[in-house]
C-alpha cells in the first residue's frame, strides 16, 4: 500500500513538473499532450531471463517500436554484451494497457548492434503496431523539446512526459546532446517540438537500464538523464539492423583500443600537426589487417579516407571515434590511412582491407561441471592478447564458480587459464569436456588436478569432489 501510494504521488510530481515548465513557455500544453497520447502506444517494456548455473534472473527495459510488424528496438545496455548470448532466454515484449494487464508478446531477440550501442528484439507473430519513425533533423542549442518514458514495473509500466530544453552538442565516441531540464528513463525517443522523433536516450553514467531493479525503482525519474544521442548516430542501425541468428559482422583493422592514443596538443605541435586530431599506433597485431596493410608501431594517423579525423572534445576521445567509425564499415572493405611522415613532409597512404572482428566472449563455447561448481569457456582472442600469449594458445578460461563449491574451498578463480587436466595438456573445450567426464565416470571420488595460468604466474590446483 505504501509502494503503491509513493508511485502515485511520483507520478503527479512528475506531472506538475511539467506542466509547469510548458506554463513558462515553449511548447504549447495542447500539442504536449497530443505528442503524448501518439507516442504512449508505441513504448513498450522488453523483458528477457538471464539463466546461469547459478540460477535466474529476470530483467526489464524500455523499448520503442520501429516495425510495425513488431520489431522494437532498445539500449544496449538492456543486454549487455557480457552476458554470453546463449543465457538469455524467454525474451517478451510487454505492452502496457490502459484498463487492463500489460499484454505479454512471445519475442525473439534480433541482436546487439554495437556500430551504434542499440539492440533489437521482434514479436513471434506480426503485429499491427504504431511505429515511431526517426527523423534526422538539426538541433539548435536553446530549443525545446519532449521526451516519452516509461515508469518502472511497479507502475505498471505507465508512460510519462518530459520537457527538457537542448543545452549544448557534445563531441566524442558518441555525439550525445545536453539538455537542461530532464528526459524520460534510458530506451525514450526524444522530440522536438514540431513533435519529431529526433533522438533515443541511450546507456550513459550514472543511469540504470532496468525497470525492474528493486534497488533504485525511482531512479530514472528522480534523477531524470541528461543526454540522449540524435537520429543521425544510429539511424544506420533502423536501415540495416541486425538478423536474427546471424551474429553481426564487425569489422576491425587489428589494433586494439588500448594500442591506440591521441596526441596531446603539446605532442601534436611538436610534429607540426597543430590543430590537427591525429592518432598514435601502438602494438600491431601480427597477421592482422593492420599488419598486411603495412601500418607499423608508431606511424600517425590524420586522416582516413582522405578526410580530417573526427575531432573529440578530448584527445583521449580519438581511438574511440576511429575504432567506431570502422564498426560502421563493412568487412571487406578497403580502408586508406593517411600517416604523417614528419614535420613539413606529406603524408603516406597505407591501404588496410577490413576483416571480421575475432569471437568475443560472450559468443564462446561454454560447459559446466556440476559436482565441482566450475565453468569454463573456450579461449577467445582477448584471451591471449591480455595474458601476452600466443594466438593459438591451448587451454580454457574459468568462466564461473559457485558459491561454497569444491572448486570455490581450491581457491580456483575466475579468468584463471587452464592448461592440464590430470597430467594431460587441454586442447579446448570440446575436450576439456570429454576427459573430465570420462575420468569422472571412471573414478567418482578422486581429486582434479588442475595446472592453471594466473597473472603469467602457473599454479597447480587440486579440487576435492564432494563426498
């Protein structure tokens, strides 16, 4: 009863708040609410379990609808990309009714599309739903605008109003928008006040994603977000998004994040590259695109594709908008870098073909070994670039352990790499599995005998089974 009479009381704050900034002007109450009752019917929640071996967890997030056939898509941050793909199960799509129980849709999730941090997921059976069409429009600095979210699960998922006013247009990995004022919870499409979906609210600090977190239930409208990302960014994910069962392509060059950095201005006038967002190589991968191409530890990069790089309002910022700006790119292609040769020299052009990016973790095969409380994952590519190993190095990598387990009292930790099993080198999963099972099935009570790698340091490990 308490739970139920502070939503209420939230939402008429929510309510007057905003009535009291379309009093002082700006967008007229009228077309507000008109905007309002449009855009309500094509928000819906999207709802999903993430099932591991040490049980379930249901989460909730906002979603837009952008197909009328049911597709709807929403913040990354609502599926993480380190949950591995195959724990998440019993997607639905819940759309909230006015006079009766939210309907719950049977869904399939369509994908992540991490070009622009959204994902997507698509009702089973068609649907005839509205859906909001983004537009990309200019935002100027000091107009209005509105925004559509909507409030967590223990408020029925009911949608509210904001208005907000354009602040300032930031730079960076992601061009987000500033605004005074506040926007509804992450996943909300924002207007401008001709009433155009011109933006989405997306993952940023400070802001959960859920709206079924019982820790913070309050929090996105409370503390309303500050930022939301504008059409153009991620319009290339509405035109192409991503295809059911068919993980995304993402291209790469081969240089890691971390092998990358932006020069200083102190650094850049020194090369005579002042006022010029330039980009420093580091480490390069060998057998890489990077590394066909010809690009080498040290070169500058200025330009690519005979274009200036993006400026950030950082130059830290400049590894993030280049390696973005190649996710948007098709595997495949060809790719010309520009590398400053010295002070007052031209430039040499280094031409990369892009290449599928390796498996990530949250693709890898997976298996768990009930009596010890132990999973482990197949090694992937930032396995073996983090510990320094070779490419195809043999092992699997501790992905889980339960609580209080046999492998919890070893003091097995998590990441840890697995190289023996019994005295014998494990190749993969596959057969990490298959000679843990068979020495299992042959001998139920004798210890493992595990040879890890733990911090470049190998340690040998012992797991009791339980007696």
């Amino acid at each position: 009863m308490i739970r139920n009479i502070r939503f209420h009381v939230l939402m008429l704050l929510v309510a007057s708040v905003a009535v009291a900034r379309l009093a002082q002007g700006g967008v007229a109450p009228d077309k507000a609410r008109e905007l309002y009752e449009r855009v309500s019917p094509s928000l819906v929640a999207v709802q999903y379990v993430w099932e591991t071996e040490l049980g379930r967890r249901e989460l909730t997030g906002t979603g837009v609808v952008v197909g009328a056939d049911g597709l709807v898509v929403m913040s990354i941050g609502v599926v993480d990309p380190r949950i591995p793909d195959d724990q998440m199960k019993d997607f639905q799509i819940i759309v909230p009714q006015a006079d009766a129980d939210p309907l719950e849709v049977e869904s399939t999730f369509v994908g992540r599309d991490e070009r622009t941090n959204l994902a997507f997921v698509k009702a089973n059976e068609t649907q005839q739903w509205k859906p909001v069409k983004f537009e990309e429009a200019p935002i100027l600095v000091g107009e209005d605008l509105l925004s559509v979210g909507l409030l967590p699960k223990d408020a029925g998922y009911r949608t509210y109003l904001t208005t907000a006013t354009a602040s300032a247009q930031l730079r960076g990995e992601v061009p987000h928008v500033l605004v005074s004022g506040g926007l509804g919870a992450v996943g909300s499409p924002v207007f401008n006040a001709d009433g155009k979906p011109i933006g989405i609210v997306n993952i940023q600090p400070e802001q959960g994603v859920f709206l079924n977190d019982q820790r913070r239930p309050l929090e996105s409208v409370l503390t309303q977000p500050k930022f939301f990302v504008p059409t153009r960014d991620f319009a290339q994910s509405l035109s192409d998004p991503p295809v059911a069962g068919e993980p995304m392509r993402i291209p790469w060059i081969g240089v890691p994040q971390s092998a990358m950095s932006g020069l200083n201005q102190d650094v850049a006038e020194e090369l005579g590259l002042k006022n010029v967002p330039a980009i420093e190589l580091g480490d390069i991968i060998k057998g890489t695109p990077a590394d066909k191409g010809g690009l080498k530890s040290g070169d500058i990069i200025v330009k690519i594709n005979g274009a200036p790089l993006e400026r950030g309002d950082d130059a830290r910022e400049l590894p993030d908008i280049l390696i973005r700006k190649i996710r948007r790119m098709k595997v495949g292609d060809n790719v010309t870098f520009s590398i400053a040769t010295g002070k007052g020299q031209p430039t040499k052009d280094v031409v990369v073909t892009l290449e599928e990016r390796p498996k990530m973790i949250n693709r890898a095969q997976r298996y768990w070994a009930e009596d010890l409380g132990l999973g482990v994952r197949e090694i992937v590519f930032v396995d073996t670039y983090a510990r320094k190993l070779a490419p195809d190095a043999r092992g699997v990598i501790v992905s889980q352990i339960k609580p209080q387990s046999s492998a919890f009292s070893a003091k097995i930790q998590r990441e840890d790499m697995i190289t023996e099993l019994n005295g014998e080198p494990v190749e993969n999963i596959e057969q990490f599995q298959k000679n843990y099972e068979a020495f299992r099935k042959e001998k139920p009570r004798e210890a493992v005998v595990l040879v890890v790698l733990r911090e470049g340091n190998t340690q040998v490990i012992r797991i009791e089974p339980p007696q």
